[in-house]
C-alpha cells in the first residue's frame, strides 16, 4: 500500500469513496495498514470505547497525542487523523493553535474539530500554518451536554438549516475534509454535493464521499451497543469471550 496524503484523500471526491476507521493503538494500527485503510482517526471517542466514559468530554490533549504516537508506530500509511478533545481549543485561537501543534508533533497529519462559525476563525488560522483540518458537524459529541444526549440531529427544518450552515462555514474556513455525524441521509446528500471538499459519514446515509467507523464497533466487540447505522462485520464480542473461556479452562486443567 502506498502513503495515502491528504491531496490523494481530496482527489477521491466523486471517484472513489473514502474508507476512515477510528483507531488507538499500534496492534490494530497495523491491521487497519494490512487492510489497506485510506484514512485512521485517532477520535476522542477513546474516552468512551478505550477508558470506559460515558462521554468524550474527559479526554486530554496529553492522551490523544499518547494514543497518535501508538498508532504512528503501528502504521504509516493511512493519513492519520487526531481529534482535539474538549477543552483543548474553546479557550482561544491561540489555544487550538498550540493544541494542534502538539498533536502534528505526536504524528497526526491534521486534526479534526467539532462545529461550525463558532471554529471558523480556528480553522482558517491553521489551514494558513499547513495543518490540515477535518472539520465535524451534526451530532458533535463534545456538545453532548447541549443536546441532552447522543440523538440525532436534523430532525426539524431548523436543525438541518444549522447543520448545513454549519458545513458550509467551515468549507469557507478553509476545512479540508467534513465529518456529517447523525444526521438524516438526504440532508447528508445534499451537503456532499453542495461543498467541493469529501465528506464523511457516521449515521448519515451512504451518500456521503466516504465513511468513518469506531473500529471496536465495527468489529462487534460490544453486543449491547446496537445502533441502527451500524454494521458489525465480525461478532468479537462472543469470539474473544469464547477463547478467553477456552484459555482459562487450560489454566485451570494444568494444561
Ligand atoms: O471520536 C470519534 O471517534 C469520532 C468519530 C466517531 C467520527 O469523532
């Protein structure tokens, strides 16, 4: 597999669809490479599925740039993507600016920020640096508080307009890729055809540029996490529950 770079991902829009999963560690790093992976995410989603939190909000800057480097070490192919968790650029420009700096330092070719105009003024001062930005739109996770939970967004014609605005604002910041995250199929398809930069679904329908995946959930290493998008493409929930099974049962018999 050859070094996926940010103008080969932004090339696909309307060629081929993008292929992203989330990612934490250098052991499935190399796996996600094998696979042939365009694109890993280091989502701050490693708040949840890595340290067991019922939200991202707890997540540090010193963790994500701690879980970069693993995945570095694990695969150097798939453009990597860090998420700048909560709290480590709502302060000022100046911060999300030293928070990404960090994490490009870590190893991440860009970074992904949650939001619309609110981050604009963010956007547009480190696109001008050279560090690419994925930007993230409808269900924000990192806005969980606001929206009183982990729904969807886009339900009523106010909440599509905002979203859509919300696309369209950080395209002009200068976002290089946009992930559209719970949000209704049609609406995800009329953003897709509308911004000239590729999108990436999450919940939003198959008519976005490319699609994005918690890896673990993907793989099925959780039975009671069933959400309707989700395709579970192996059932390691039972299969690594079975063979730890199988191994203590050695232990046990001496074997
Ligand atoms: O943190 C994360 O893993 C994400 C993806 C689900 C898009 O933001």
């Amino acid at each position: 597999m050859m070094k996926v770079t940010l103008p080969k991902l932004k090339n696909k829009k309307g060629n081929e669809k993008i292929a992203m999963v989330t990612c934490y560690d250098a052991t499935f790093a190399r796996l996600v490479e094998k696979a042939g992976i365009d694109s890993i995410l280091v989502g701050d989603s490693l708040g949840m599925v890595i340290k067991g939190e019922e939200n991202t909000l707890n997540v540090s800057l010193d963790e994500v740039a701690h879980h970069v480097s693993a995945v570095k070490r694990g695969a150097t192919n798939p453009f990597l993507i860090a998420d700048m968790p909560f709290g480590s650029y709502q302060s000022s420009v100046e911060q999300g600016i030293e928070s990404a700096v960090k994490l490009i330092k870590a190893g991440a070719e860009a970074v992904k920020v949650e939001g619309g105009s609110e981050v604009s003024p963010l956007i547009s001062k480190l696109v001008s640096f050279g560090i690419p930005v994925v930007a993230h739109v409808g269900l924000t996770p990192q806005y969980v508080n606001e929206f009183g939970g982990f729904a969807r967004r886009g339900k009523s014609e106010k909440e599509r307009k905002f979203i859509m605005d919300s696309a369209l604002a950080v395209e002009k910041a200068g976002a290089d890729m946009i992930v559209l995250e719970g949000i209704p199929k049609t609406l995800a398809a009329e953003i897709t055809k509308k911004v000239k930069i590729p999108t990436i679904g999450i919940g939003a329908g198959t008519d976005t540029d490319g699609q994005v995946l918690v890896i673990y959930d993907l793989l099925g290493m959780n039975a009671d996490f069933n959400p309707s998008f989700l395709k579970k493409y192996l059932d390691l929930d039972s299969l690594v529950t079975k063979a730890l099974e199988e191994y203590k049962k050695d232990v046990v018999d001496g074997k």
